[in-house]
C-alpha cells in the first residue's frame, strides 16, 4: 500500500473560508432559466472524506434495470432528454486526422452554459450560542434540458444526512437556483440534483471505453470555490486505477494531470470533441512522510455511472444491489492467533432478513460467498456489489461453534425500506442491551452494513 494520502477535491478544507459564494458574470455562455430563487433552508451537517490509494477489487454496484429508463429519457418528447454522441475512434499508432477536436476556447464557449457551481450551506449553534454558517462548494453538469444535475456524492452528503439543508446551484450568467436531492450513491460518488428550470444547455456525454493514454482532456469546474469556471486541460495519464476510499468502497478512476482542486468535485470531464467521459472526483496531495505529488487527478469514467444516474433520476436510489440485512465486523488479529478464521464476523442479523431466512446467526463468521474468499468485511463488500445482484442465489461458508458449514442465500434489494429496517432493529437491540448490562460492547473496529 502506498503511503500517499488520497483525498477528495470537495471543498471540505475551504468550509467558510473564502465568505459568500459569489460567481462573476462571463463573456460568454447563454440563458439558462429565471432569475428568482425559492427560499434556503438551514441544517447543519458535516462531512470529512479521505482516499487511499490501493490494489483492490473493484467495488462499484451498477444499476441493473435502467435501460428502459434511457430509452424513455430519449424519447424526442421528452424533454429529460440525455445527450449521447459518438466520437471517432482515437487512433494508437497512426494519427489519420479524420476526426475534428475542438479548440480549447471552443470547446469552453460550448459547454460554460453546462457546468455549475454548487454550495451546500450548513447552519449551526456554537457553544457562545451565535449561529454560524459555513459552506463546502462543488462543481456539477447539467444533464438535461429540464434540470437534472450530476455531482459528486460527497459535495452533496451533508444534504443526503439532512434534508434541511440548502443546496445552492449558480450558473456562469449568475443565475442561481434551490436544488433537490433527487438521489446520491456513496458506493460510486455519484449524486443527482433537480432544479426548476427549462430551456437549459446539456452535456453530451461521451464513450469512457474509447479513451486511450496520451490524449487530451479538460475540465470545468470552481477550484477553491472561488475561482468559478476555471478550465483547465491536460491527458489521461493512465486507465483503470482502483481508489479505496476511507469506506471501504473501491472505484475504478481516469487518471488525469489535469489540474483538479477543492472545489473541482463533481465537475465535468471532457475529451476533445466536447463529450463528457468523466466526473472529476479527487487528486493525490501531500504524502504522510511529507512528500509532495502533482500532476496526480482523477475522475470516475462515465461509462461506470451512466446506469447509475438513470436509476437514480427514476428511482432516487440504485435498483438491483444486493442486501443480506447484517451487520458484520473484523475478526481481529488477537482471535486469530488463537486459531479464529479472517472472514466477515456477524455481529447482527435483522429480522425478516434474506440472512435471517438463510439460518444466518450472530456469531458466525462468513468465509466465503460461493467461490470467492471472504477475509474481512471489505473483502465481503467487494463480493456483493461486483458479482451479485439482488435476487441472485449464493452459497455462503460459515464457521459456527469452530465447525464449517454450508447455508443457501437469496438477497434481498438494497434501498430506503431494508436499510430502516436493519438500522431500527440494530438501535433497538443496542437499547436493550445497555439497559440490562450498563453498556453495549463494540468490537474496535468499524461496522459494515450489508
């Protein structure tokens, strides 16, 4: 493992930093919708993100379903219209001239009317009893005509904790506009917003398995949250990186020396021909031995959330991913000297649940799901959201009582009902045991929900 930390561009570290967000008006970049803004809403929350760089499996969980859903979000009528465009095939030895790249001024006047800037403003009382106001400020891309907006998870996450609070988009004219959360999925980073608008300017989004090492890229985004619409241009520096993030979710990235900084979150990623085949997501900084990287941005390639973001517009949360209704920890290092396997140790198992109906019990220890080891929580994330879907069958290896044993699951989806489900028996079990003992015992190490 590298010892270079890996953090987020969201503007997490500038939180109220520069005072009110403000963008000036451009050059050029055409109407984009009313100038009135509905009243903000207050809440407080508050979010801290860190990547690690790491060889991993990779732990997306693509949306299973949605292609009807981009079948009627093209529909000519529909003005929730995703703009798709074939590009010419880039060519690795020979350079045949036939495609046409745009200028880099060309392309920016094309597509400023598209990316915004994007402020989640939280409110809170301190210990004097002032109230105080902070903000992380992101970047994002109009997806259609009538207000859909793709970011980041992570600049938003502070709303998806608390409905309350405000998410403010601003447009390079000045136009400002309420968001709402339509959908986020932490697993992939990946968020859409709905504005009330009409007559916007879409991106057209591109084809990320096309890309090759060496050719050029920009993006568009407002880096420190102050220097809005910032264009910035470099290559892909390398494919298929996997990033570990600080929860245990693995993503496969663009590596780019596009300049990417707090602020770029979220924001468009271009090829040449204007196509959007990315989501700048983070970049390398300072190492923990104080050696400093550049030239290190990455971004999520399009084509690994083009379903996510479909689902996500029709349904608010991704269809299809696996649930098993438990909570599972580490086994660690101490009981495995005295002869305990690695594997997913369940700590919990809800009522009602696929792993309850399976004979799943607290104390068991998941080794393997079918062919695949299970060495330690991760390792069972990593399982479930590549090689499983929900409804899918499995056999899953347990240790009980030190003896292997063989049990059928068939998961359940993963969405808002299962999820309230096993977090409202998990609080209620956690109540009756610190009542009748004093205190609840927690393994130190982090709980996985699945």
């Amino acid at each position: 493992m590298s010892d270079f930390n890996f953090y987020n561009s969201e503007n997490d570290g500038y939180r109220g930093g520069f005072g009110d967000y403000t963008d000036p008006i451009p050059t050029s970049g055409g109407p984009v919708g009313p100038e009135s803004t509905p009243p903000k809403k207050k809440g407080n929350a508050k979010r801290i993100a860190a990547l690690v760089l790491v060889c991993a499996l990779v732990g997306g969980g693509a949306g299973v379903g949605s292609a009807a859903l981009y079948g009627k979000l093209t529909q000519p009528e529909s003005s929730t219209t995703i703009y798709e465009e074939e590009r010419p095939q880039v060519q690795t030895v020979v350079n045949t001239n036939k495609g046409q790249p745009m200028t880099p001024e060309a392309l920016y006047a094309a597509n400023l009317p598209s990316c915004v800037g994007i402020t989640v403003s939280t409110t809170s009382v301190n210990i004097f009893g002032q109230t105080t106001t902070s903000a992380a400020s992101g970047s994002g891309f109009v997806l259609t005509q009538d207000g859909y907006i793709v970011t980041n998870y992570h600049v938003i996450e502070d709303a998806a904790n608390d409905n309350s609070v405000d998410i403010r988009v601003t447009f390079a004219n000045g136009d400002k506009y309420t968001a709402k959360l339509v959908g986020g999925e932490k697993d992939n980073d990946v968020a859409v917003l709905k504005i009330e608008a009409a007559g916007l300017t879409p991106v057209t989004l591109g084809d990320s398995e096309k890309l090759v090492v060496g050719e050029n890229v920009y993006t568009i985004g407002n880096p420190l949250g102050e220097l809005t619409y910032s264009l910035t241009n470099g290559i892909i520096s390398a494919l298929d990186r996997l990033i570990s993030t600080g929860d245990n979710v693995t993503l496969n990235m663009l590596q780019t020396n596009c300049d990417i900084n707090p602020g770029n979150s979220g924001g468009p990623l271009f090829d040449s021909y204007g196509n959007v085949i990315g989501i700048t997501t983070a970049k390398y900084t300072q190492s923990s031995s104080g050696v400093s990287a550049e030239g290190l941005g990455f971004a999520i390639p399009i084509n690994d959330v083009k379903d996510i973001i479909a689902d996500l517009i029709e349904h608010g949360y991704v269809t299809g991913k696996p649930y098993m209704g438990v909570q599972v920890n580490t086994v660690s290092s101490e009981a495995q000297r005295y002869g305990i396997p690695a594997g997913a140790a369940v700590e919990y198992v809800a009522e009602g649940s696929c792993a309850q109906k399976a004979g799943l019990q607290a104390g068991d220890i998941i080794t393997a799901i079918d062919d695949t080891a299970i060495d330690s929580p991760s390792a069972l994330t990593a399982a479930l959201s590549s090689n499983y879907k929900a409804g899918d069958t499995a056999t899953l290896t347990v240790i009980r009582s030190q003896q292997e044993m063989k049990l059928t699951i068939t998961f359940d989806e993963k969405n808002a009902e299962t999820e309230a489900n096993n977090q409202i028996q998990q609080n209620t079990q956690q109540e009756q045991q610190q009542s009748q003992n004093g205190y609840y015992y927690q393994w130190p190490f982090e709980n996985f929900h699945w």
